[in-house]
C-alpha cells in the first residue's frame, strides 16, 4: 500500500518538474531577468518539500497541489507576456515595415511636374509616418505594461532576496550586444509615464534592457519602410538602384531573423 503511494508521489513529483523545465524553456532570452523574482517564487514553494517533509507526512498532497499552483501561475504569466503581448508588439513592427511611406499606385499615375510631384510625396510620407508614430507609441506601450506587470507585482518579494537561488536566474544572460544610439534613441526619445522618476519602472536596469532590445528590431521595421519608399521612387523616377536592393535584402533578412 505504501509502495504505491510513494510511487504515485514520485510520478506527480516528476511531472511537477517536467511542468516547471517546460515552462522556463517558453521565456525568451531577453525576458528571463524580468521573470526572475517569479521563477524564485515559484521555487520557494518547493524549500517545504526539500527541507522539511519526508516520505511518511500527512500534507504531501497539499505540497504537491500548491507548487502545481504555483508553476500553473508562472505558466499563465509567461504565455500572456511570450506569446500574446510579444507577438502584438512583432505584429506592429511588421505592420510598420511594410507601410508605403510613398503611394506607388499615385507615383505612377501620371506625369508630374517637379514641384507637384514634391508636394505630393511630401504629403504621402508625412501622412504615413504619422502612423509609424502611432504605432511606435503603441509598441512602447505594450512594453511598459509588460514591465509593469512583471517588475511592479513582483517588487515587495524581490527586495527581501539577497541573491537568485536557481540556476535559471544564476544562468540569465546579459545583453548580448551593445546597441547603436540611433536605434536605442527610437523608443528613448518617447515621453512615457515609464521614463517619469516617480514611475514604478523608474531607470530600472532590466526596463532599459527591454527597452534596447525591441529597438533594434523597431530600427529594422522603420529602415524597411523607408528602403521600401525609395525603392519606389527611383523607380516612379526610372532608376534600378542595385545598392537599395541589396539593402533591402539584407534588412529583410534581419526582420525574419527577428
């Protein structure tokens, strides 16, 4: 009778692990320092069975059901952040990317005079990028409420942890690169509450990381565009210009990479 029970407490315990190795795989790299105080909560929850329960305690089910809890609460939080906040934020960028700085139908719809046709272009891009205005203040957005979310709910736990007692926390990566001052300032130059020193997030190291990251991806999506816009106006002009061209394909290849 005992036999079976330990091994019904094995077999729930080792799902238990699998759950939570599957979980942490789901992080993106560049958010594993922001979820570090959630993956240290999430491990708290097992120091009663590692430090103090044994095979024979009455309580183990409950254990068991409350670090399942535990992990199904991490789960929610890095599917809701990975896969719903993330893939709006690459949705945007790829929705700037392909936006048409200059109308191709309206460039190739008559002869224009050089003055008109300044105008017009003029016009056409000041209207679009108005719109990439509007959905870099989106991305930010989304942004800030994934840092809120992570940075703020976790704030009165994470002050009383003197160091991270897990290997996903030990092992999460720095920057993996420094990033160019004309791509970082394209979401440094937004006047957020975020940036505000009463804010929650404040000058929070792990907010300007985020923050650097998706810029370099949002500098892909707005050089895109513009390659796009020049791709058609040489062409509305009667040019082929081979060195747009290769630009193109190699920033194309970066958005994919993305």
């Amino acid at each position: 009778m005992k036999e079976k029970k330990f091994k019904n407490y094995k077999s729930n315990l080792e799902t238990l692990l699998s759950d939570y190795e599957k979980t942490i795989e789901m992080i993106p790299r560049h958010f594993l320092s922001l979820f570090e105080p959630h993956i240290k909560q999430t491990l708290d929850l097992c120091n009663q069975g590692c430090f103090i329960l044994t095979w024979n305690s009455l309580n183990i089910d409950s254990f068991i059901k409350t670090v399942e809890n535990g992990i199904e609460k991490l789960k929610s939080l890095v599917t809701h952040v990975a896969e719903v906040k993330e893939n709006r934020i690459y949705e945007m960028m790829r929705h700037i990317a392909s936006l048409d700085l200059i109308n191709r139908e309206m460039t190739f719809s008559r002869h224009w005079k050089p003055d008109d046709f300044v105008h017009v272009v003029g016009k056409s891009i000041h209207e679009q990028s108005t719109l990439i205005l509007a959905n870099v203040s989106k991305i930010e957005q989304e942004i800030n409420e994934i840092c809120e979310m992570l940075i703020t709910t976790t704030a009165n736990t994470s002050n009383s942890s003197g160091g991270s007692s897990n290997a996903a926390a030990a092992n999460s990566p720095q920057s993996r690169s420094s990033v160019p001052g004309e791509k970082a300032s394209i979401l440094k130059k937004s006047k957020s509450n975020a940036n505000n020193k009463s804010s929650p997030l404040g000058n929070n190291p792990k907010y300007s990381m985020l923050r650097n990251y998706y810029s370099i991806s949002l500098y892909n999506s707005i050089k895109q565009c513009i390659l796009n816009a020049l791709f058609n106006l040489a062409e509305s002009c009667g040019y082929q210009l081979e060195v747009l061209r290769l630009n193109d394909a190699a920033n194309k290849a970066s958005l994919s990479s993305d």
